[in-house]
C-alpha cells in the first residue's frame, strides 16, 4: 500500500549541469542500504535548479511556501530491496528562500536545506531559444546557475544520459551507519530540451567544500533542460539493511 502524500507541487524549468567526481567523495554522504548507481562507469553529481510551483504540505497551502526557487546538488545511488532494485538520490546541499522548509524537511526527511535569498529570471531570447537564470546571496554575493534554452522539447531517449539522470524516483537520506531513510517521488516521464550554453558561478567551498571544488569548477560532463510535471513526495520510511546480491 502507497504511504501517503506527503508533499504534492509542480516541479518546472529544471536546469541541470552534470559533473563527473571521484566516487570517493561521495562515500561520506552515502546512506546505508544504498550504493553508487553509475553511467557508464562514472559517478555523477548534479547541479539543479528549478522552481517549486503550487506546493502543498498535507494538502494544505502554507502562506508564502507555496511558490519559490530552489538550487540543490545531488548524486545517484541504488538500494536492493530483497526483489528489485530501487534507482534513487542523494541530496548533499538543497537551498531555498523560506525558511520554514529547512524546518521540516530537514527535521522529518533529514534532508540537508539551507535558506538563502534567491531570485529568479525567465527570459526570452528569440523566437527559438529561453534563458532560465537562478540566484541566491552568500555572504553579499549573489551567485548563479543557469542556461540558455531551445523552446523545442522533445520526449527522452531510451538508454541516454538524460534518462538514466531524470529516472530515479525514490530519496533516500543517511541517519546513522546502519539506518536510512527511503521516499518515494512521483512524477510522469519529463519532456527535455536541447540547452545551447550554461553559467555556474558559484562559491563551492563555502558551499559545498573544499573537497566538491576540484570538479565543479570545470566543464560539465552534460548539461540539459528538463520542463518537469506535477509531482508527489510519499511519506518517508526507514530501511531494512540487507544483504544486496553480487552483480
């Protein structure tokens, strides 16, 4: 039986720069249960951001929660339940403009919010092209992700980069060495676009570490635009450690 629906809103206008890392890093944020799900034989981070539209909690509206921005990095793992495996994220750093939501995500889901002032900008180019821009102020500086969009979206193709990125539906959050926590996420196959040039200028270390600075301070090994869908957040719950098959 589906847990019920914790979270329900329209995720839009995602822009998301991929980098590969040394896997290594990201074992300190790995939760148990889980291990790195690869491309290719590369271990992928992601730089995300979008906009949070019409979001309810419990169903309910919170005033001046419902709409707003939000920038996260990410990786991809995979957890085996006994009977299949479960394709999810990890988030290492989410950052919003309201500070409610660090409150509760952060307190039930342990994720990992920040509230930053943020902005954002949708701009038209030409007839065939949209810049997407995100914004958020650290230390009275205001940095930035986005990118410059084709208008012309196009379903994903089986057994690409963008479909093993975009086609993890469950979260899942480290508690101790020996619990995790699992969700699951619910949305319709997205649309994506062609993206013609990106910007990330960031300040890394004091976001993310002196360890993450090294590579996401080169060349994205892929960036794309994903329109997004409405989407549901299950209920989390915490995992059963097994023992996972050898593959």
């Amino acid at each position: 039986m589906a847990k019920i629906k914790f979270l329900t809103a329209y995720w839009k206008n995602l822009v998301m720069l991929n980098y590969e890392v040394d896997p290594a890093i990201l074992k300190p944020y790995l939760p148990a249960a889980t291990e790195l799900d690869l491309w290719q034989g590369k271990a992928l981070v992601s730089m995300v951001g979008f906009l949070f539209n019409d979001t309810r909690v419990l169903g309910v509206k919170w005033p001046g929660h419902v709409n707003f921005e939000e920038v996260n990095l990410r990786f991809y793992v995979r957890h085996f339940n006994g009977t299949e495996w479960k394709r999810g994220t990890v988030f290492v750093s989410e950052l919003v403009p309201k500070r409610m939501i660090p409150l509760i995500a952060n307190t039930l889901y342990k994720e990992h919010y920040r509230k930053l002032p943020m902005r954002h900008a949708i701009t038209k180019v030409d007839a065939d092209y949209t810049n997407y821009l995100y914004e958020w102020k650290l230390d009275g500086k205001w940095n930035k992700l986005g990118a410059t969009v084709n208008n012309n979206f196009v379903p994903i193709e089986a057994g690409s980069a963008e479909e093993f990125i975009l086609e993890h539906y469950w979260g899942y959050n480290r508690l101790t060495d020996v619990n995790s926590m699992e969700y699951q996420v619910e949305h319709v196959p997205w649309r994506i676009a062609e993206v013609k040039d990106s910007i990330f200028e960031a300040d890394i270390k004091n976001l993310y570490g002196d360890v993450f600075e090294p590579y996401l301070t080169v060349k994205p090994y892929s960036v794309f635009f994903a329109e997004g869908s409405e989407i549901n957040v299950r209920a989390a719950t915490r995992l059963m450690v097994l023992q996972v098959p050898q593959v």
